[in-house]
C-alpha cells in the first residue's frame, strides 16, 4: 500500500503543477503539447541517468510504445473536449474511466471483488459526481452538449481506461518486467511523439511565443508535471504488482479528488461547499472499505 500512497501524493503534485501551469499560460493544445514535450524529456532524462535506461523483451517494449501513443490520444482528446462543451460534464465522464480496469480485471485476470469494496467502488464513484465543476455554460444552454462533445469525451475516457488496463496488463502478464524501464521507454515515446508535433506546429507558424515568454515558470511546471507524472506512474505500476486492480484505481480516483479538493479549501480558499464535504467524507468510506482484505 506504500507505493500506492505514493503514487497518489505524485499524482496530486501533477495536477496541483498542470492547474498552476493554466493559471499563468493559455491551457491551449499547443502549450500543452509544449509543456509535455519538456516534462516527459525531464523524465526519460532522469530515469537515463539513474541507470533505467535498459533494453526490453520485444512484447514488453511494444507495450510501453503503446502505452506512449495513448497518452498522447488521451491528451488530445481531452483538451479537444474541454474545448468543445462544459468542463463539469467533461471532467465528470472522464473520471468514470476507473470502472475499465475494474470490469477488465474481473473479466481477464480472476480479481474479485467482495460487497465491502463494491460499496468502496461505489463511494468513488460518488466522489467523482459530486467533485464535478458546476458549469454555469451548461446551465445556461443545454445545447453546449454537442454530439462531438459527447464522442471526444467517450475518447477520453476510453483512453484513460486503456492506460489503465495497459498499466494492468504489465504487471499480470509481464511480472519479472523491469517497471522503471517500462517507464522510461513509455514516457520517451510520448516525448518523441510531443516533440514532433511541436515540430509540426512550428512548420505550421505556431507562436510559442506565450509560453516561452516566461522560461522560469515554464521550467518549473514542466519540472513539476515531469517528476509528478513520471512518478506517480512508477510508483503504480510497483503497487499493482501487489495490489489488485479493483483497489488501486478507484482509491487513487478518489483518492486524488479529495487532495485536490483540500488544496483547493487551504491555498485557493476555495468556499466550503455541502457537496464538496459529503465528497470527502464519502472518499474516506470508500479509502477504507478498499484498504480492507
């Protein structure tokens, strides 16, 4: 369970850096791109130096490239989501992507799942309906919910999903794989694959211009977002080698709402909502149904 706080302590830090990184630059798709380009290099960089380097079985490589060419979709289409309707709806149907490695785990890897963490199962899930952003947009106008909203969110939250199962599938069918390695060889795709596209842009007359203007926190957040995400990933795929699916997604769903919801009340002064403590209080239920054997 250690690696799995961990995982989600880093997982907070990434969400914390990527919410300060829109806070100073424009959350368009080609700062982003930007922004991820310099974090996973940051994190090939790092796991390169500590010796991680190393070469992989050709299965086990195919997956870490897979594993890299899906995060990339899931970046695209979620911000290509946020972009075409409500950021509430949007961030509400993506976070459902925790029942995929449940129902895949069920199904394929003979995980079960007892009454007491279904009802933890369900307090996350609850979490993740009550910490969803209330849209004025949408309140205002139903019609915000387009069909190619509805299809590029299904597409983000399929691809969360598959991350998931991937993350899965390597400690099932791979357990002797080096996870760091896994690491280092997913993140550099996803870097490589950042960094054409960049490419791309710049052919294209893109001006980079608004976030390069501002190289310190630009270097910061992408130092933030790299750590954080490289991290988290690590620290996962180590806990999922010991800790069944059905525990490690949902906990870490909630679990991560609830830490950004007390951040958000402690540094933004956010107001205290009814919603937002039933939230909280529900995620701590659910902690500790999941937690029990």
């Amino acid at each position: 369970m250690g690696y799995q706080i961990l995982s989600l302590l880093l997982y907070s830090l990434q969400n914390i850096t990527n919410k300060t990184f829109a806070r100073r630059f424009p959350s368009r798709l080609a700062g982003i791109i930007l922004l991820d380009a310099l974090a996973m290099s940051i994190v090939a960089l790092i796991l390169a130096l500590a010796g991680r380097a190393r070469p992989l079985d050709g299965p086990v490589l195919v997956l870490a490239g897979v594993f890299g060419v899906v995060y990339i979709l899931t970046i695209v289409t979620l911000q290509a989501a946020l972009a075409a309707g409500p950021m509430g709806a949007t961030i509400l149907l993506n976070n459902i992507y925790m029942i995929f490695p449940v129902v895949y785990s069920i199904l394929f890897f003979d995980e079960t799942v007892t009454p007491t963490k279904l009802i933890g199962i369900a307090c996350m899930l609850a979490v993740t309906v009550l910490s969803a952003p209330r849209d004025k947009k949408l309140q205002q106008n139903r019609q915000a919910l387009t069909l190619r909203w509805f299809l590029l969110t299904l597409a983000t939250t399929l691809c969360n999903g598959v991350l998931t199962i991937l993350k899965r599938s390597l400690s099932w069918y791979f357990p002797e794989a080096d996870s760091a390695a896994f690491t280092f060889w997913g993140f550099l795709t996803v870097a490589a694959i950042s960094w054409l596209i960049v490419a791309i842009l710049l052919l294209r007359k893109q001006d980079f211009s608004t976030w390069t203007a501002d190289p310190k926190w630009l270097g910061l957040c992408a130092l933030g977002v790299g750590v954080a995400t490289g991290g988290g990933n690590l620290f996962q795929l180590l806990a999922l080698r010991t800790v069944p699916a059905v525990v490690v997604f949902p906990l870490n769903a909630g679990g991560l709402l609830m830490i950004l919801w007390l951040f958000s009340l402690i540094v933004y002064k956010d107001k205290v909502r009814p919603s937002g403590v039933v939230a909280f209080a529900l995620g701590l239920v659910g902690a500790v149904l999941l937690s029990l054997k």
